[in-house]
C-alpha cells in the first residue's frame, strides 16, 4: 500500500495529525512475509516529504491551508525586500 492509496481513503480532511505510524503499521502487518513484513523499521513512518506527509494527516484542507501559509510568507519577504 502507498501513501497515496492512504490518501485515497480521506481525501478531504486526512486521517489525523499522528495518525502516520499506526496506518503504516497496520499496512506492514498486512503484507506477505516474502516482502519483508515484520522486519523492524521495514516501512518508515516518514514520507519523506512535508507535503505528503500534510496530505495524508490532513487532507486537502490541511496542504490547502499549509500551501497557503506558504506562499504568504514567501510573498511576505519578497514585498519587505522591495
């Protein structure tokens, strides 16, 4: 399972800040043991990614808001810089 297919599930709103280990977890005890499942630290709980990582807690409310936040400070620096 990727993170996207975790997205899939709950697009709108995500599945809760912190909720990245227990889902993950749960998706690691599901694959086959030829795949490595049940090796320790086999699947991380980082997407390596800041905006995946707010897709998936958060939903696309949350990278809206992020993605907002953002651009607003980058605007922000770049008007004082004027």
């Amino acid at each position: 399972m990727t993170h996207m297919s975790f997205v899939q599930q709950a697009p709108i709103f995500g599945h809760g800040a912190g909720s990245t280990r227990d889902e993950l977890a749960s998706a690691e005890q599901s694959l086959p043991p030829m795949l490595a499942a049940g090796v320790d630290g086999f699947i991380t709980i980082d997407p390596h990614s800041s905006i995946l990582a707010t897709l998936f807690e958060q939903g696309i409310v949350g990278l809206a808001l992020m993605l907002s936040a953002v651009g607003w400070a980058i605007w922000s620096v770049l008007g004082a810089c004027r």
